[in-house]
C-alpha cells in the first residue's frame, strides 16, 4: 500500500491557484461502462484510448484490473463509488476510510485517479431511501480522502440528471424540484465548501426522443437552426446542449450558489434504439458526436457563462450489450467491441475502415 505523502511533487500537479483540485483538467473526455460480455480488456482499452488521444476518463466503480492496467500511462481517471454503497459509507466512516484506501490510495500515484463520483443520479431518481443519505457518504469519503492527505489530490462529486430541476426551458427558468431541493442545498453547501462542481448528465438525444414533434432536431445535433431565445437572460442558443448547461448554472444561482462551475459528466447519441424512440440511428449519433467534439474543442463557455470553458465526458467508449431497459442503453459507443469505430467523429489517425484500432501502434 503506498502512503501518499501531501508535500509529494505529484501534489502540485492537481493543485489549483483557486485552492482546489480539479478532476477534469481538458475538455474531452469519455465515460468507460462495462455492463457487456464482448468488450476488449482493459489493457487493450488503454491502447486505443491513447489512439485516440483521450486523456479524461470516468468509470463507474473502482474496478483494480482497469486501474492497474492505467497505471503509468498518463491517463486520468475518476472513479465511482455504486449507488448500492452509499447506504454502507454514510453509516460508517471507518467503511469510508478503509474503502479510499484500498481503491484510491494503493494505486496513486502512478495511476492518476483524479476524482471520485459519490454515487451517481441519485436524487431525483426512484430509491428514496438513498436521497438521505447520499451527503453523509459524500461527506464521509471527502474526510476519508483529507485523513490520508489526498483531498488536494482527489476531487469529490456526484452526478445528477435532469430529474433534479422542476423546469429548464428557456434556462432561466430552471429550478430545483421542491422534493429535491432539501437535499441538494445542503449537498451543493458542502461541495461550494471544497470546491466540487455541479455535475450534470445532459443528453439532448432524451429531450428530442421524448418530444420530436416540438423540438427541432437541427437544434439537438448542434446543425444550423434558428435555435431559440430566452427573453429573461436576452440570449440566443443554437444548441440544446448549451441551454441545457445554462438551465444547470440557473438553478445554481436561484438556490444561491452563483459560482459553482457545471462539467457535464455524461452526454451522447445512440446510434440505435427502441421504434418508439425517435432520432436514434447511426448517422444522428454521429453527427452530434462530431458537432460536439467540434464544439468542445473550441474551448469557449456557453452563452450565460462565456468565461466557463464547457467540459464533457462523452457516453460512451463502447456499445454494452448487457444494459437493460430501452434498446439504446446498448448503443452508445463511440467504438464497437471489437475496438474499430462505430462511425468517424475525426479522432487524429484513425477511420471507421481499421478492422480493428486494437492492433495499432500508439507512439
């Protein structure tokens, strides 16, 4: 087990002139699922993930086999902690302590674990019972983290989805639902106190499968649109995806959190789906992928917070053919199982016609 010492040079490296660290140091980077039978191992993921160039990279829980196999490649990576282990954490800060160590503080620092997503959609989602005690496990892998010295090293966030607002169009009026909001204020409390962000799972692929009939299509997939515009901030958006984030900073600052930064932790396209959900074919997902990557690398914030560069881990590296519910949980991936593409985004170097990007050489 290797004791992190705080004074260490790696510590520099995450420490931010705020006084806070960050998890997400680019723009881009990829959610890394696993619920499939066909994927290639995590050795092979690293080959094609630096193939790719994509150095940010978030997985749902700590598994050792895919953190040992980042060790020493320079890719940086947030962990989870499952939604089934809130209840065990926030009840037992020994359990916290002891789960730190043994996925985070054994493998730093060659594997560069940069943060750890506490849960993930939980409040506005369908167990009740783990609403309550979510902060209580936020709060208790936070003072696991400090104890071992790591809290400049490692930072702390939950993932939320948009069942946490009452409303988001236009941006400026989103809100909090009620039932959420006595327990995401003293969340939001704790995360503004250790300089977390909001973190949002954003997909304008669900907005425009729920309503196809009203949204403009053009305007989910970042294509030419005349887009909409909100008569309160006085702002135009061509993009679903920038309203979305600015609906997110709305309901910061009507909660009185004016400063909190929002990274979009998941967001993509299926490339196939159920008949009943509309726009989920190959060519749509590729075109938002593509926009997206476009529109990430451009560095700029949205159009209510210009000067907050907008971060987003993509959903998902691979297809998971073992998801359950509607047909385009399994069709996410930017890559198919066998480690070709599933349709060319413009990565550097690579194109849809490799049999396989697994056998290339990364330099």
């Amino acid at each position: 087990m290797t004791i992190f010492p705080f004074f260490c040079p790696f510590f520099i490296l995450f420490f931010t002139q705020t006084g806070y660290v960050q998890a997400f140091t680019g723009t881009y980077g990829i959610n890394y699922g696993r619920i499939a039978n066909n994927i290639p191992s995590p050795d092979e993921v690293v080959t094609l993930l630096r193939a790719a160039k994509i150095r940010n990279v978030r997985i749902y829980d700590a598994d050792h086999s895919v953190l040992q196999a980042f060790s020493g490649t320079g890719l940086e990576i947030v962990v989870g902690l499952p939604n089934g282990q809130l209840q065990n954490m926030s009840s037992s800060a020994d359990h916290a302590l002891s789960w730190v160590k043994e996925n985070v503080q054994t493998f730093l620092p060659n594997t560069r674990i940069r943060g750890i997503a506490v849960g993930n959609e939980v409040l506005g989602g369908n167990d009740f019972s783990l609403w309550g005690v979510l902060l209580g496990a936020v709060k208790n892998i936070y003072n696991a983290t400090k104890k071992l010295h790591l809290e400049q090293v490692v930072q702390i966030s939950t993932a939320n989805s948009f069942a946490v607002f009452a409303t988001s169009y236009p941006p400026s009026s989103c809100k909090f639902n009620d039932n959420v909001s006595q327990y995401m204020k003293p969340l939001l409390e704790f995360f503004q106190q250790i300089g977390s962000p909001f973190c949002l799972n954003a997909y304008p692929f669900l907005a425009y499968a729920s309503d196809p009939e009203h949204i403009d299509i053009n305007y989910a997939l970042f294509e030419p649109t005349e887009g909409i515009y909100d008569p309160i901030y006085r702002l135009h958006y061509d993009n679903m995806l920038d309203a979305q984030i600015d609906a997110a900073y709305a309901a910061l600052e009507n909660a009185g959190f004016h400063k909190m930064e929002v990274i979009v932790t998941e967001t993509g396209w299926a490339s196939n789906g159920d008949q009943s959900e509309a726009g989920a074919n190959a060519t749509n997902a590729r075109t938002y992928n593509y926009n997206l990557r476009k529109r990430l690398a451009k560095r700029k914030g949205t159009p209510h917070r210009p000067k907050n560069i907008v971060k987003a881990y993509i959903f998902a590296l691979f297809n998971e053919n073992e998801k359950d519910g509607h047909l385009s949980e399994k069709n996410y991936g930017l890559f198919k199982a066998d480690g070709s593409i599933s349709y060319n985004i413009g990565f550097h170097g690579l194109s849809a016609g490799h049999s396989s990007l697994l056998s290339l050489k990364v330099l």
